[in-house]
C-alpha cells in the first residue's frame, strides 16, 4: 500500500513536471513568437524610414522629363524658323507658325504651368538653334505674336489668309487668351531684339 502510494506520488510528480514543462516551453514558444512578431514589427518601419521616397515624387516635378512636362516644343516652334520679314511668302508662314504656336499653348494648358517650366521648354528649344535659327525666329516673332493675337480677337479679319495658308478657319484660333499668354510673356521676355525692328 505504501509502495502504491508512493507510485502513484511519483507519476503524479512526473505528470506535473510535465505539464510544468510543456507550460514552460508554450509560454517559452509564446514569449519567443511574441519577440519574434516584436521583431517584425520593428523592422517594419525601419525599412519603410529608410525608403528613399524622393526620387519617387523627383519624376513628377513638371521642370523634368516626366508626365507633367511640356511636350513637343521642337515640332510646334518648326513653322516659326527660316522664314522672316520680307521673306517671299511669309504672311502666310506667320500664320501659319501663330496657328501652332496656339495649338501648343493650348494642348499644354501653359496658363496652368509655372513660368519657370514655359521658360524651361522655350529655352532649351531656342538654346539648340543655331545663330541663324535664333535671328530668324527673333525676325518672325513680332509677326507672329501679331498674328496670333488677331486670331484670338478679330479672326475674320485674317480668312483670307487663313484659307491661303491652308488652314481651317473653323479650327482657329483653337486657344484660350489665357495660355497663349502665358506662352507670350515668356517669349517676349526672353527672345533677342529682332534686327528688322
């Protein structure tokens, strides 16, 4: 009886130490998956602090090559270089060159654009010229800008010319006064002094 007892303190001893140790290791288990989510979770922020975000928002700036960008300056400055004052023609080049130069105002919605982007894509486009290139587009602006204007504000006047030049009257001026304002300050500002005027 005594050695039944004795037996059965000792599986009872054996059966506590082993849910002593299963508790042990759970809560170990536990307190080791908790360090281990503490962990993560720690290193979670860390990563997200170090990542370098500024070059994501960079390619969005509108003074850079990027889906705000002004496009196609080259090809809507085309019709306004090698023709100028005197030029056999150049009454219809004039409005030709103001009809794309409106287009483009439009098309960039440049009343919305910073100054500083205008001037960006006027310079680099005029920057590229040659010296002939640049006197000849210096000669023509003044007709151009002249031009322009008449088609934003008394287009009638100028369907005759409208019609030589090809165009569709219907289509013009196609421009805000607002954009083709916004491209007008600049260019005034920044084109050389014509040699004709």
């Amino acid at each position: 009886m005594t050695r039944n007892r004795i037996l059965s303190l000792l599986v009872c001893a054996a059966l506590l130490a082993g849910l002593l140790a299963g508790c042990t290791s759970t809560s170990g288990g536990s307190s080791a998956s908790a360090s281990s989510d503490a962990a993560s979770s720690e290193s979670i922020p860390a990563s997200t602090a170090q990542a370098d975000t500024g070059k994501l928002t960079s390619n969005l700036d509108e003074d850079e090559n990027s889906i705000f960008s002004i496009q196609n300056t080259e090809a809507a400055f085309a019709p306004c270089l090698g023709w100028g004052p005197g030029v056999s023609g150049c009454s219809l080049k004039s409005v030709i060159a103001a009809a794309s130069l409106l287009g483009w105002a439009e098309s960039g919605n440049l009343a919305m654009r910073s100054t500083d982007a205008i001037q960006d894509a006027y310079t680099t486009w005029f920057n590229d010229l040659s010296a002939d290139d640049q006197a000849s587009f210096a000669d023509a602006w003044p007709l151009i800008k002249e031009d322009a204007n008449t088609l934003l504000t008394d287009k009638a006047s100028m369907e005759g010319r409208i019609s030589d030049a090809g165009l569709n009257a219907k289509k013009l001026p196609d421009c805000s006064k607002e954009n083709w304002n916004a491209l007008q300050k600049v260019v005034d500002a920044l084109v050389p002094q014509s040699s004709e005027y």
